[in-house]
C-alpha cells in the first residue's frame, strides 16, 4: 500500500533535499539503499484492494448519480474529505515532512502526518523514503517509479513507462526505499513514527469521518452510507490517481523551464486537484522551497496553506528561493 520567523534559499545545498545519483556513488556503507517487503504477498493484495475497489465505488457513484440519487450533501463530504487528506499529503507528507520546507509543532506535525495516512498510500515513513529515494535516482536507474528507465523504445515503450510510473511499480517492486537511509530523521521522530505504527488507524478514521459527516448533514444513516461512499473510496481514488499523475505524467508531459537533468515537467492543468504539486520542474529544481508554483499564475494552494500557517504563527523558517534564482536558466544541479 506504499508505496519551518523566513528562511531564504540562496544556495543549492538549501535547494536539494537529497544528492542527485548522477553525482555520488552508491553508498558502500552498511545501510542499504532499499530493504525487501516484510510480507510481501500481503502488501500486494492490501494494494490491490486499496487501488482496485475504490474504481469499483466509483462506478457504483456514477450509477447513482444517473439515477438522480446524488445529494449537495455528497459532494460537501467529498471536497471536505478530499481537502482535507490532499493537504496531509501535499503539505504534510511531501513538502513538510519530505524536503523540511517549513517548520511546525510537533502536534501539527502529528496532524499532517494522520491527515496523509488518511489517504491510503502507505505509511509516512516508508512514503517519505520512498520519495527521497525518487529525487536521489530521478528518471535514472534505481527511480522507484519512473516512466523512462528499462521500458522499451516507441509508443509502446511509453506507455508501458507510463503504466509502471503511474501504478505499475506499487504491486512489481519486492523491494522499498530502506528508511535507515532515507528516512533516519523520522525514525528518531516520536510522534511520526507513533503515526507510522498506527497507519491502519488513519486509514479507518479517514472512512469514519465522511459517514460521520454525511449523518451529521444528512441526519439519517443512508447520508452517512452515501457520504462513506463519495468522501471515502471517490475521495481514495481521485486523490490515489493525482498523486500519481505526478509520477507519470509530470516526467512527461508540459514544460521544463528549468533544466534539471531529468524529466521533471510542469503541468498547469493539473495544478488545482494536486494542490500545486504539478509545478513538478519548479520543484525539481529547488526541491525545498515551501512554493512549487513559483510564477505570479501558478495555481498552488499547498503553499498558501503553508503561508496561512506562517501568519497565523504555526509554522516558521519557510524555505524560499532567492528570486535572482529564479530568473536564471542555468542548470540547477549539485556540485560533482
């Protein structure tokens, strides 16, 4: 099922979270770049169920919703939901947890991190490593999930690239990112590895609460029925397959206004159901700046979030990029 008062970022050590593997070797040292599955017939079929079901769901929503059956109340509960969990992954998950773009309390670092469990895209820790382990290796040889490495030539090598970027890779890799190496800061973090041990918790309580909620519009248990049916496994799907747009289509479709020896892309179209995150070159280039949508029309609701939270005094030390840097189109690299 896997599968931070201002701070200004002047230089490219504060611009990548993670060295590029085009400029280190693999690291020889006793802590492994990836680890095997713990059960991995078990991880697989949770994967299947969490990936194939909520489709099914869908199909049974769109039945509904041509028989006239859909309520205003449905959809409150799934942009509530969806809302709601997409910033645990976005805010949460990727740009606080993952590049440490913004500081906060340890409670809403909990918070973000339940939030992003809620989702069903595995553990924060193991999602976490996962992605640092993606801009280590980016569309090279030991990317977890990109559409261009050992996928053949022509259109048929394409889409098969797109297919694993997309999804493929969750159920084909026996092995994940090790946690020991991507993930040490979170391993020695309390509270988020409290929320790592009780990833099937946030799961459930994310299902819970859109019943919960469509009851709460509704005052019958059938809008809780149909509530748990838009805000739970609509919300899992639509939110599962932004995500992975980012994956696969941002490393192959848009624009690449910053050349950063991948194929990282930015895609404008998908920037209001991915909460900014498909400003994916912007981000590949400066990996911790708390803005992905760095142009004056870059749709990024993430990092409004993130700046509502600086004015309101609960995050601190927001990595931003000096906009000298921004001007330029030299490449963007580490040094060798």
């Amino acid at each position: 099922m896997s599968k931070r008062m201002h701070a200004t970022s002047t230089g490219a050590s504060h611009d990548r979270a993670v060295p590029r593997a085009r400029t280190e070797p693999r690291s020889s040292s006793a802590v492994s770049e990836v680890r095997p599955v713990t059960f991995p017939l078990v991880d697989r079929v949770a994967s299947g169920v969490v990936t194939g079901v909520p489709p099914l769901m869908l199909g049974v929503a769109i039945w509904f919703g041509w028989g006239g059956v859909v309520h205003w109340q449905d959809l409150v509960v799934l942009v509530v939901t969806y809302e709601l969990v997409g910033i645990g992954v976005t805010v949460g998950f990727h740009r606080l947890l993952t590049h440490r773009s913004f500081k906060t309390s340890p409670l809403l670092r909990g918070i973000f991190a339940a939030l992003g469990s809620a989702a069903a895209e595995g553990p924060v820790i193991e999602w976490v490593a996962t992605h640092r382990k993606h801009h280590r290796f980016s569309d090279a040889e030991g990317d977890p999930h990109s559409p261009h490495v050992g996928r053949g030539a022509g259109w048929t090598g394409a889409l098969r690239g797109l297919f694993h970027a997309h999804i493929g890779w969750v159920f084909r890799d026996a092995e994940v990112a090790d946690e020991r190496r991507y993930a040490k800061d979170l391993l020695a973090d309390p509270v988020i590895r409290f929320v790592d041990k009780t990833f099937v918790l946030w799961v459930i309580a994310g299902l819970a609460f859109p019943f919960g909620l469509g009851v709460a519009l509704t005052g019958s248990v059938i809008g809780g029925l149909t509530g748990l049916l838009w805000g739970g496994a609509v919300r899992i799907f639509l939110l599962h397959h932004a995500t992975f747009s980012i994956n696969s289509l941002c490393h192959f479709f848009g624009k690449r206004p910053y050349e950063t020896g991948d194929e990282s892309r930015n895609l404008a179209w998908l920037a209001l159901p991915t909460g900014g995150e498909s400003w994916h070159n912007n981000h590949h280039a400066f990996p911790t700046s708390y803005r992905h949508g760095l142009g004056r029309w870059q749709l990024d609701t993430s990092a409004a979030v993130i700046r509502g939270l600086e004015l309101t005094g609960l995050a601190w030390d927001l990595v931003r990029v000096d906009p000298a840097r921004l001007r330029t189109s030299a490449p963007v690299r580490p040094p060798s």
